[in-house]
C-alpha cells in the first residue's frame, strides 16, 4: 500500500503516522521527495483501514499495491480452480450448463423440465425453492417442499442441482442439495458467507445488482477465508442507467475475473436481460468470452402456456441455445 | 394496473389473458381502441407479476396505476406517521439529531461521545457493535460486548439507543435497543425483515446502495406487513459513477419519499460523503429540503488524534452542526 | 400514447386536456373506468411532449405505445439496412472489420498499420485526425494534416477511411473520407448531427456515455430526417460505477437495437474496456451476439514500444482476434 | 504524478520508462523500495497520458498527485472569483436567483415572467431561445426571434439574461446576451468551449449527465486556457439507476466544487428534478449547502393553464422559494 503525504507534512506529522501504521505490524519505507512524500507501506495491509488512511489530514492519497483478497487472488493460485459437483466439473475448461425453472411448482413440472433440459445437454438442474421477492405480497417460492421435489428430480434424473439459500436457518434442508446458491441480494450478507464457508459444500456467489468486481471478490473471500474454496461466481447483470434490459450485463467481467482468480465465473442471462428473446445471443456472447457455463430459466408448462414471452426459454429454445454455445466453445478453442 | 396489448393481439388471445387474470380475483376492463386494446386491472393488483405480464407476447407495455406498497403508502394513511423510542419522538414535526461513533470501542469511548453530543443536542445515540465489512479480515465490531457498553451510556445519559442488527440470530441482544438499524446491504434481507416486523421495535431501515426509493418502500412494506409499522427511513447515498464522494447522497429522495409515504425519513451525510469536511454542508441539506432528522458520526478519542480528518465528526464540529441544522430548520418553518 | 388520469379529475378537466390534446391533431379515445379514466392519443404524438404531459396535475401517468423514432424503427422497415461505404458494405450479414490507430501519428505509422490490419482482414480502417480530449492541454490530433494523411494511407491499400469530425465547421475536409464518425460526447450535438443529415455520407454514430438505448436512435433519427439514411450505430461502453473497466460495455445493445432498427451496429470495444487484453474476449462476445462489425485499436510502432499494453493491439494481435471473430461468426451461421 | 511500478521490472525497463518520461521535461524521482519501485513525476504533468502510462506492460498503477486543472484550481487562486454579468455578481458570497421560462415564447410571455420574477426577487432572466431536444420533431425553440424577444425583456426591466448556445455558428446574436449558457449536452463540445473561451462574456457551464466532477472542472479549463475567466458551473443532476426523478440532483457536488475551485456553483433544480413540487425543496437544500446561486424555471402564461403541474413553478410559488431560500441563506451566514 501506498500513502502519498500532502506537501506541507511536518517529520513530526510523518513520524505519529508511521508510528502508528508500524504498531499494525508493517513496515513503513518512507521515500521524501522535493514535491512529496511516499510511505510504502509493507507486510499485511489487508487489515488497514483505507478509508480512514486516506481520510487523514496530512494524507494526499492512498493506493493499494496488492489487492485485499488472497485466497481468491490469482497472483497466489495461478492454476484455476475446477470445482466439483455431483460428479459434474466446473473451471479450469469444463463448462457448465445449468438450465431450469425460475420457480419449482410441482413434481411434475420440476421432472419434466429436468428431463428435457438434460437431453439438451444441460449437465446441472436449477430452481428457485427460496425466492426473494420485492414485494412481500409475492408468492415466495415451495420452501421446503421446493427443495424436497428437487431431490426427486435429481433422483429421476441423477443431475446435481443448484438452488438458492436466504437464511442461514434453513441450511439443514440443503445437505443433499450439490450447488447452494447465493443470491444477487445477499452477496453482502457477510454472516451467511460466513456459515457457508464453514460447510464444504460449492457455492454460486452471483454478483450484486451495485457491486464491483472487487466487492465480489471480497465476498469470495468471506466465503474462503472460513476453508471452503469451492466458490463459483456468477455475472448476472448490474443495474445502470438503462431501462432497456432489466440489468446491463457486464460481459467485461468475466475475463477481469479470469485475470484476478482462479475461480469459475459463470454468466446467468436470463436475470440479467429479463427478455428471452434477449437469452440466446447474450449465452452465445457469455461463451465467446471465455464463461465457464451459463445458467438459464427454461420452462415447460403447457398450463401456462401465457407465459412463453417470459424470461425463461422452452425446451427447443434451450435446445438450440446449447448448441449454439457449443459451437462457440469449439470455434474459441 | 394497465396493460397495452400488441395492435396484432386476437380476441381470442385476449381472451385467454382476462381468463388468466380473472382466476387472479382482478376485475378486467377492456378497452379496444382502433390502434390499441388497453386492459385495466381492477382489485388487489400487488399480487400480479409485472415482469411476467409484460413478457407475454401479445403485451406491450405493463403500468401500474396503484403503487404495489399499501401499508407505507401515504394514500391510505396520509397523516404522517411519528415514531417513539426511547421517550423520543421522529417524523411528523420531530426532528432526531442522532449520533456516536462509527464502531463502539470502549466503555469509556462510547459514555464519553454520549455526554458530548448530548450537550450538543443530539436526541439519540448511534453506534456500531456489529459491523458489517467488506474484507473478512477486517475488524468486525465487538459484538455482544459493543451491545452491553452501549447499553451502559444509555443508562449513564438516559439517550435511546440505536444500532445495527445484521442477523436474526443475535435479535436477543437487542432486547433494550430502542432502534434496531437495519443497514443498506441488508434493505433486501428479506428474511431479516420479515422477522423484524414480528417485533414492535422501531426499525431504522437505510437505503440500499443500488436500490430504487419504490424497492425502499417495499422493504418498508416487508416489515409493516407483518405487523410492525414502527419503521423509520434512511437515505445513505446511492452508487453512481462519481468517485468523489463515496456514494452520491441523493436527497431528492426526502421530498419523494414524503409524497409517497407517512413513515419518518432520515439521512446519514457521513456514509453517503465518506468524508468529515462534507457533513456539515449536506446536514445543512437535509434539514433544507424536510429530512425528519439526521445522522452523524462523531468520534471523541484522543488517543486515535490521527483519525482526525474521517468521515467522524468531532464533538466541536457536531456541535455546529447540530446549531446551524437549528437555524435551518427555524428558517422553512 | 396513453395518458392515464388521476381518479379525482373531474369532467371539465378531462375535457379541458382533451381539448388540447385534439389541438394538436391528435385523435383522442376516452376510456372510463371506475377506478381511472385511460386517453388514448391517436396520431403523430412524436410531437407530443410527454415530460409536460406527465406533469399535468390531472396526470397520473404517461405511457408511449409507438416509440418516438420512425426512420430508424423496423416496425416501419422490416429489412437490415446495409451501408455501403467505399465499396465495402456494413449491415444484413456484411460484417466490418474495422482497424487501426488511435491517432494518426505520421504517413509511415499510419501507411504501415493499414497494411497490417490489412493483411489480417481489416476491411475499413479508422484513425484519429481531430481528437476529443478532456484536457484542453493533451495532444489533439494532426487535425487537417491527419485526414491528408489518412488519405494517403486509403490511397496506398484501397481501405476506406472513418474518422471523426467534432466541428461542423471542418466538413469540407472530410468530403473524400468515406465514413465520418461522432464521437460518444457529441452523441446529442443535435445541430451537428441535421448538418451530417444533409450529407449522403455514411455516418458512424457512437453511443453516449450515459444515453439509453433509445437517445442513440433519437440521434440517428436527427441525421436520417434530413435524409442520410446511411447510418451505423457504434455501441462503445457506458458509464456505471464499475472502475475495473473504463466503460462498461453493454453487449446487450447489439440485440436489441436489432430488434427495434434496421441499421446496422458496431462494437468497439478497445474504447470500452481500455485495455488492450480485454479486447480479444470483448470482440469475440461482440460477434457472438450479432454485431454486424467490430472496431479495434491497432498500432505499429516501434518507435514507441513502450505502449505495447495499451488498449491498442499490435498487427499480430489484431490478427488472431480477427481469425476468432470469423470462426465465431461461422459457429452462429 | 506518481507511478508504481511492478515487482518483476527489470532495471533497463525502469531506465527506458524513465528516458521516454525525461523527454517530456518532467523530472523523475526514483524510489526502490523492496516490494515495488515508485516513480516520483515532478514537472508539468498536466501533459502526461495517464491512460497510456497506466497500460503499460510494467506499470502496476498511476497516481495524479495534483490536479489535471490549473486555472480552475482553489490551490493557485484561493480567493473566490466573483463573475460580474450585467451590473449582477455571482460567487463569493453574492447569490444569483435566476428565473424564467423554459422556452421563451412571445414578447407577452417573457416580459410578463420577467416582471413576476424580478418583483419576487430574481436577479437574472433565464429564457431558452435555442432548445437541445431528443428528439427533431420536438419544437427547437424560436431561435434568433428568441434572443430578440430576451432582449426586448431586457430592455423593459433592466435585468441581465442568460441564454444557451448550441452552435459557435451563432455566436453573433450573443452579443447582447449577459451570460452564455453551455448545457448539459454540451459540455465536453471541446471546440464550442474553446471559442467561447476566447470571448470575454460570462459563461454558464452546465454539468453533463454522465460527467464527473473533474470532468465539468477540465471543461471549465477549456474556456479558462483560452483566457476567459468568467466562468459559472451549473450541477443540475446525473444520470443513475433511480427513476423518480429525471435526474439525481448531485447536491455534494456543491461543497466539493467549492473546496476544489474558485469558480461560482449554481444549482439548477428544475432541470434535475424534473417535478414542480420538487423544486422548493431542493432550492432550499442547494442554498442550505453553500450554493452561489438557483436557476428556476417559472412561466405565467394563463393560455396554457394546463401547465400548472410541469417542472416550472408559478411566479407565486417562484416567490414562496425565493422568500425561503432568503431565510436559509441568513440562516448560515
């Protein structure tokens, strides 16, 4: 970390500052120039306080040389990580096609879609049990019963399945759930990363609607500094000035991600367009980026045969989405 | 609720989608025009997936008439509501100066700054025990303990009490909080609040960093619908692109917020600037534009002189603060 | 357009506003219902002024049903325009490979880098004479001399040329230029854009920082009301609070400005990452999802090896970016 | 400028950077600490491109150590700068009330607004002769019949007015007009800046909505390079993610601006709000943090009575927000 001092800093200043940086155990270079005077400030700088740092008032500006994360951060893991699942790889080449409804709503629905979304190809089976809704008047997901029919269709179907977790409470029913989710709203909920960096089960961070890279990567940490390093980050979209898409997805991301951590990123079109019109050409662009899978609604309910313009693909349409990135996947190789 | 149908859409299309709405209880006016067909949706419309209507095919667009929040809507209540803790009252006319340090540190810290910003003015006493950080190596707050010496400088200074609660959890500790904060990355820990609304404490819910004043509301609307209506509003500054300040404080929201709601609206000019020299102005701001109260971060540790310059204000610069928001507020009486 | 009408309004007012509103030569159909009264405005309500409209008293809100763009909408184009600039066509599958250097620094640099990307299948080759630059005191182009020199350069490979033009003043200049760029920050310099629009030059319009959707095609509507329906928009990253990226570049873009016109749409993203290593996996998504043409910065200079990383790419890098993007473009065929 | 190097450079890449920056006439001070090596820049750096300095191969990250703004800057010109247009002065404690319609429209309208509005205590004319519209079917304003009838405005009541210019083109009929207004759109129309910075009129810089606070500084530098001082900012709201209002009214701008510049910051809250009901309050607020003046916008034309609820005010209600500002402003002193 670097700490530029303003010009008018007396050696008395400089010395209560370096006194009091080197009772955090660092070691201060300081190099005075005619102009200016840099502290390099060296050892575990992850516990300073930038903020406070930078809010001194003989301090100009503060830098940071390394970057807050160390388990996530590439620079020490060169190699990617390649997690597991149920059997099924993610990272480090192996791409990941997850596919299924927003919403589990009955066994029959549930099987079904899994079935289809198999033969596409799609190698691990999504659905939300838990939901996070805006409104409190929404519905708010089968909860348990969710999560219990999702077991049948991992049964019928032997694909791992993914599903969401909001409260650390309800951790008991996930023990045979492959993938715990994290969602876009809790990426910050630093004592539920918490607990899930106690279990060793894979987690799917999605990245929040107004967080940076950087804070994604934190939250990684969180998750990693309490031993489970079986973390899979999500792009599902941020939340910009543009009212076209429901989120800007920001492709960018995923190879900054690549260069910054070993982890897998996987990209979520479906949530972050909100128009399935919007899926294919986004899921195509995902895997020309260098995504280590993606992650798509697709529905299969002829009772609700209203909601075909929905987010979610049908069956044939993911059917052709899959190919498409597989064709990329070929031609990038 | 209105939805635009497609100029394309058939009757018996239309058909099919007041059939769908009607099996919702929702009474369906239509209104076919030469270039359009326009559908009111008459009754309790909160339940109604706006995201999904709008992605049927045959829709156009989707509007709500009715806002989705009921109980902190201003429509059916429009006297403003006044919350009271601790002996102290906020909203409807009551104006709270709250304040305290950012992290409770020690006992005498926290009794010290009480004393200090009570002779200042200040109403009720903020500090942090649980501290929700972005690094999992940074400090977290002293927790159980940070809740017990704040309860001691309430006890020595007779101020209520506020901090922040991060899990459900912890809810115990908080028996003799007189507000229970609920901080901006936790708006939509929905889970969270629910459980909150089943308390009768006042909740002092902030402003997420991404999230919309209607998504505010609705969070509001969480905790009231379970019971609780004691909630008060915080407006922390939201993220935007600029980088000099550390989020952008956007206090059109107070005169937004009091259009829309009865609740009580605050606002923390620390976290939204990050930095001590522009808490007066946009105290200053608040108070201006009707903010029911505000919130302020004063620190009083001799033994960190170093800190100076933070976000914290000392108890000199609280004091003129504090004065000056007098001014003001005597001034658009 | 609909207007939808607070529930309070009563006859007069309606009649009143609907009075004013047939003024404009607008048909009005009135839909009462008991819970609020729907205007349908029929018409050519692109002259309608919706902010004023929206903020009638009796207004509850406004709701365009046909967008306010007619020459750049499919809806009244069915087909992909395809723009023909220098014998090389752009738009309904001709993809342009657009290449070369930020500046134009001299006949050798420029002359060398056309033969280059050239010879790895660039197609149209760009180069800065008039730069926009934040700092009145950063270098701002050759000015005159760098069009000179980029039609030396057309003139030794047989590329057309894009090059921006900031002044409507310095047209004259560009007239054997085959393809005149507006920059991102005069997107909106409405009265640059009608004088381009009385000019049958093909326009490459870029994307504002900070304009929607929509704006873009506002601005292209400005040039193609005069006449010039030879317009390529440019997506090129915009602002958000993300600082991993210079822009965050919204790919998103590409699939549904195809959906609402029929001009064609470039990705640059050199400008929108900023850097040259995101550009490969950037322009391989931008082909992913539909673009009908990249543009990428390439240098070749050896004289100024120091700026190997820059956002620019070398000869060789452009090279193999451009045998993926045509792989990829095949994949999706 | 500081900039740090990275932990593998070699010392010939240090001397190669080194040269190529010495070149520049800037002296380089070279400090090796153990972990990385800092380079010092000491000179005039306003030259440098950050940007490709930054990208380059061996550089971990680049640090501006003072200001890219040099005319513009608190820290050479310390003292406020107090613009004079017409017999008024704005900044250094004398505050602008500027009012008027948002388009001027007839001699009847503007002289009438000009009389309602100097009797409640406007001190400058505002009237939009040439209006920026999104769209080319939107009435652009009555253009050089605009400036005239201003001017007729003028005459009858003796105050100074400000009108924006969209085009340097039009240079000519500002030659009566007190203050040149730049709009939002405009601002980084370097060559329009720059022209405006080789008269001596005062000119409104209006901050664009997507720009930085250093940005509307560096544009600000444009008209000051060129030897006009005379210099207004105007913050008049960004663009973000929320959608109750137009824009978010960026009020810490105010304290910032003035802590960074000499110049005079006025507030536009019509514009940024976009709401008639909002702007009493947010003119309150941006008098309260410190503002050197308000820019209102308010007609009085009883033929358009419908208009009552749009962002501008009634000269009554003009009247209720100069009265109140009035008192805020005596409030702080």
């Amino acid at each position: 970390m670097i700490a530029i001092l303003k010009r008018n800093v007396t050696d008395e200043q400089t010395k209560s500052l370096t006194d009091w940086l080197k009772a955090m155990d660092l070691d201060v270079h300081i190099s005075k120039g005619q102009e200016m005077t840099v502290l390099g400030l060296i050892g575990d700088t992850s516990r300073v306080d930038m903020d406070l740092l930078r809010s001194l008032d003989m301090v100009e500006s503060v830098k940071r040389v390394s970057e807050p994360y160390k388990q996530a951060n590439r620079k020490f893991h060169p190699q990617d990580t390649i997690v597991e699942a149920g059997g099924i790889r993610i990272g480090g080449g192996y791409f990941a096609m997850i596919a299924g409804p927003c919403s589990v709503e009955s066994e029959e629905q549930i099987i079904s879609v899994a079935r289809s979304v198999q033969e596409s190809g799609a190698t691990i089976l999504r659905g939300g049990a838990f939901k996070p809704r805006t409104s409190p008047y929404s519905f708010q997901g089968l909860r348990d019963d969710g999560i219990r029919l999702l077991l049948e269709a991992k049964k019928a179907t032997g694909m791992p399945i993914v599903t969401e977790i909001m409260n650390i409470s309800t951790l008991d029913l996930f023990e045979d759930v492959d993938i715990i989710q994290v969602g876009a709203r809790n990426m910050q909920n630093f004592d539920l990363l918490r607990e899930l960096g106690k279990t060793c089960k894979p987690i799917l961070l999605k990245r929040g609607l107004a967080n940076t890279i950087e804070e994604l990567l934190m939250s990684a940490e969180y998750i990693m500094s309490e031993g489970n390093t079986n973390v899979i980050l999500c792009e599902r979209g941020i939340r910009t000035f543009e009212q076209a898409t429901r989120n800007t997805l920001d492709l960018s991301a995923v190879p900054v991600l690549h260069e910054r951590t070993h982890l897998p990123v996987v990209v979520d079109p479906s949530h972050a367009t909100g128009q399935a019109r919007l899926v294919a050409p986004m899921a195509a662009a995902a895997a020309a980026c260098g995504a280590d899978g993606i992650m798509i609604e697709v529905h299969n309910d002829p009772a609700h045969a209203l909601c075909d313009g929905a987010q979610s693909l049908t069956p044939e349409e993911f059917s052709a989405v899959a190919d498409q990135v597989r064709k990329i996947r070929e031609a990038i190789q």
